[in-house]
C-alpha cells in the first residue's frame, strides 16, 4: 500500500501474470544489458521475470522507488530468511536515515498523523516482545477455531446474494467484505457500525485511485472510531478481541489507550487486505489453472480436506497477497547476499521473489497443490511472523472450498490480458475478478443485513 506507480490511461489493458496460465508469447524477460524495468503498471501486472532477473543479477539491489525514497530489495529465498529474522534490521521507522518529513513516505499511509505508530509492524524488542505476549492472549487458536462457523455464515451469505445472477465480481461481491465482516466479527464491532468500516477499508486498498487525502482522512475516521469502542468495551466489556486487548495483562502490564487502538488497527489493516488478496489471486490461479482446480473439486467431493490445505500453502507461494515484507531499517551496517548495507538504509525483502527461488523450491513458476516441501515466506518468518496466520488459513480455506462446490462450474468472465492489477508496494491483488456460472438456489441464509441499533 505503501508506494504506487504513476496511474496509467485507462484504455491500456494488463497482462496474466507469469505462471497464471499458458505462457504467452510475446512475455519477454527483462533486457540482459538493460535490467528489468520496476513499478510501472507492466511490472505491477508481471513482476515475476523482473525477480527472476534481480535473483540472478542483482539479488540485493538498491533502486529508487516511486515516492522518491532509496531502499534495497532482497530477492533470494536465502537472503530474505536471514533479512526477516535479523535483528540489526529494525522494524521502528525512527532508524530511517532520512529527516523526520521524509519517513511519511514509508509504512502504513496516515497512521503516524493518526497516531496508530505503537503496534507490532513497527516496533523491536522489548516493546515488540511485550506486546505481542499480550495481544497473543487474546488472540489464541481457540478463538479462532470457535470463530470457523461464524466464517462459513459469512462465507454463504455472501454467496447467496449474487448466486441467483449467474455473474459476479468475486473481488467486489465476495473478497472484499468476507474479511472486512469478519475482523469487525473477531474484533467485536457492532454489526450496524460495520458498513462504516468496509467504507474506510475499502478507501485504503485504493491504492491512490480515491480522492487525494482519502487515505489519511480514513485512517483518523477510524482511529476516533476505535478510540471510542475502546472506552465502551472498557466500561462494557464482552468476548471479542478488544475486550480481550484490554483484558489482557502480563506480570501487572497492560495495553495503554493508544497501544490497544494502534493494535486494533493493525489487527483490521493486516487482516483484511491480505485475505482480500489471498481469496482473490488464489481463486483467480485456480480458474487459470483447470487441471488444479479439478484435482481439488475432486478431492473436496469425497471429503478429504488434505489437498485444499497443502493447496492454500502453494497459493500463497506462487502469488500470494503480500508482494514485499514491510519496511526494515538498518540499525549498523551489515552485509546481506554480499551487498554492504549502511546505518539508516531501508530493507525490503521481496517474499513474491523469494518464493519463486528455484534454488529453494523445484519447479518454482509451476502451481501444485499437492507440494509437500513449501517453507514459504508468504506469512513471514521470525518475530514478526503473522500473528494472524490461522485467521487467514480458515478463511482462505472456507472461502475456496465454499466457492468451488457451490459454484462447480465457475469459470473467468474476462480475458486474462483485460484484468487490472492494483499498484501498490506491498500488497499484491486484483482489482477486479468477474465470473460467470450457471445460476443456482440460495444456501439456507438469508442476504447480510446490519441489525437495527
């Protein structure tokens, strides 16, 4: 989300993907002499020859991005390891070694003006370690697991309101708001508030395609939001995650007011976009790739689940929803893939790059769903691994597995050289995904309605 290209014309279409579906043949590799040519719609749209390129060349590459600032881009599977789990590569962006105005133009858009800065994507040990002790007591695998049959309602009500058309866009219609109803759920954001919030979300993944300042506007309409269900959940707390936020103590410690809103927000930012991406690129690589799509079909049908979750594993390797890890800083020199890296100097490991490392994964530009041996980096690695990665499993999972056996004969109601890619840093996701499938009844659930207050 972090840094976008410059906006194309409209009229100019997007290629597939590398690896999406049958090579294309005009798909050239980056000019040998040249090096690959980075954030421009083409590479937002195909990025994968561009990495391939750096792994080879240059696999600890520093280039200027679109805001202006100067960061190294890690690329190999064994470098990007030992770049996450380094503690000399700060996550607090008061390492940057650029003036204070300048450091606006990394992280999250409108969270320092916000002052969302306190959560776990920006902050070292000991802060980091106390805090996720905390935030791990009220997000525990339990509640999770107790969360699946609200995800599944979720999942088929959704469904139910386009399923009747026969058409749909599984971005806008499906995608988007599964997390969204879902994190406001885990969270404990009354249901008649929650439209508020698919707004505000929905406005941060634009990625610059909104009003200029829509961001930033977003993120406070939140924070004064949180800030006020933190005071009602203190005086009437109930079995959600902030309660559970506030609650939640070690050795006598407790969240302040602005560390329980900044983790609240981080816990929506993070838990939303990322499974937007994730359902929407691995419906998307399924669709493209009908021999996998029916070997899970097939297996979902005779009630084995064992291919949908090594499947949902090598969805996130092969194009997953998190294109770069976000921002590390170098808190003393060192050396990465034999590249010197100076005090201040901003790190951004490339998962999407890493995880297409041939020297780590066999037949790397190839999807299969049955890969056992798939250490990826989709979720992290280190302290910082995502704390919401069971959240995102079940929900990739009831969402893919939901999708194919209501709609068996779902099929792409576009070209893949038509379909649009979103520009931004961080994140990798679709802008639109339009679908056709023979129409058919609605599940037992009625259309998601808010409650009246």
């Amino acid at each position: 989300m972090q840094d976008q290209p410059p906006a194309p014309a409209e009229a100019t279409p997007a290629a597939c993907p590398a690896g999406a579906h049958a090579p294309m043949p005009e798909a050239q590799g980056p000019d040998p002499a040249q090096g690959p040519e980075l954030f421009t719609w083409e590479f937002a749209t195909d990025p994968y020859p561009a990495y391939a390129w750096l792994r080879e060349h240059a696999p600890v590459h520093k280039t200027r991005l679109p805001s202006g600032v100067e960061a190294w881009l890690v690329t190999r599977y064994v470098d990007a390891k030992q770049a996450l789990a380094d503690p000399r590569l700060s996550k607090n962006p008061a390492h940057h070694g650029v003036p204070a105005h300048g450091k606006s133009k990394t992280g999250i858009p409108g969270e320092r003006s916000a002052n969302l800065m306190t959560h776990l994507l920006n902050i070292d040990p000991p802060d980091h370690t106390r805090l996720r002790r905390l935030v791990s007591k009220a997000f525990t695998p339990r509640r999770v697991a107790e969360f699946a049959p609200r995800v599944q309602e979720l999942t088929d009500r959704l469904i139910d309101q386009f399923v009747e058309k026969g058409e749909a866009d599984l971005i806008h219609d499906f995608a988007f708001p599964l997390p969204i109803y879902a994190i406001c759920d885990l969270l404990g954001v009354p249901r008649e508030d929650q439209d508020d919030f698919r707004d505000w979300a929905g406005m941060m993944i634009r990625h610059g395609g909104g009003p200029r300042g829509g961001v930033a506007r977003s993120v406070k309409k939140m924070r004064g939001y949180l800030a006020e269900l933190i005071h009602r959940k203190r005086l009437e707390p109930g079995d959600d995650l902030i309660s559970g936020l506030i609650r939640a103590s070690d050795h006598g410690e407790h969240l302040t007011e602005n560390e329980a809103a900044a983790m609240a927000f981080i816990l929506l930012f993070a838990g939303f976009e990322t499974t937007v991406n994730l359902i929407g690129n691995g419906t998307y690589a399924l669709l493209t790739h009908p021999e996998q799509r029916e070997r899970l079909q097939e297996s979902l049908k005779g009630g084995d689940t064992g291919l949908l979750e090594t499947g949902l594993e090598e969805l996130l390797r092969f194009d997953g929803p998190v294109e770069l890890a976000t921002w590390r800083y170098a808190t003393e020199r060192l050396t990465v893939g034999g590249e010197d890296i100076a005090v201040g100097d901003p790190v951004l490991v490339v998962l999407a790059a890493a995880d297409r490392d041939p020297e780590r994964f066999d037949r790397p530009d190839a999807l299969d769903l049955s890969r056992r041996d798939n250490q990826h980096l989709g979720y992290g690695h280190g302290i910082h691994y995502c704390l919401g990665a069971p959240l995102a499993r079940l929900e990739g999972q009831t969402a893919l597995a939901t999708l194919l056996r209501r709609l068996p004969d779902l099929r792409l109601a576009a070209e893949p050289g038509d379909l649009r890619w979103r520009g931004g840093l961080i994140m990798r996701g679709l802008r639109t995904l339009p679908v056709e499938f023979t129409p058919a009844q609605q599940s037992k659930y009625q259309p998601l309605e808010a409650p009246s207050s």
